[in-house]
C-alpha cells in the first residue's frame, strides 16, 4: 500500500536563519539557488553544509551572511 506524503507545514519559527541553519533548510523554503549565490557571492556550497560554518570558512560573520539571506526568506511571505 502506498503512503500519501504528507507537506509539512513550516511555522515561522523554522523560517529564522539561526546557526544551525543549511543551505538546504533554505532551498526547502524556495529560496531560489541563484539569488543565494548572488547573496554570498559565491556558487552554492554543499546544501548540508550550515550556513554559519560557510561563514567561518570564508573568515566573515556569520550576521553578514544571515542578515542578507533572512531578507530573501522573509520576502517569501509577501
């Protein structure tokens, strides 16, 4: 018997950036590839990869990245 696959709800919580937030975690949430890439400047890493440790190993802040990247999370919801 087939399973339905059931959508899960993101509550706004989820759509924080915080430090043990991937590339992923922002793919999911249809960010778009290219406009990551346009905010970091960079190809897009390992999607696994969290986005405080791409932070640390570019040696900038992790709010230099976060802040850029929940600009294009909250422009989701409009």
């Amino acid at each position: 018997m087939k399973e339905k696959l059931l959508h899960k709800k993101i509550d706004n919580s989820e759509k924080t950036i915080h430090g043990n937030t991937t590339f992923k975690e922002l793919l999911d949430l249809e960010v778009k590839k290219k406009d990551i890439e346009k905010t970091i400047s960079d190809k897009l890493p390992d999607s696994n990869m969290l986005i405080k440790e791409y932070a640390t190993t570019k040696t900038v802040g992790f709010g230099s990245i976060k802040e850029p990247l929940q600009k294009l999370v909250d422009a989701l919801e409009k």
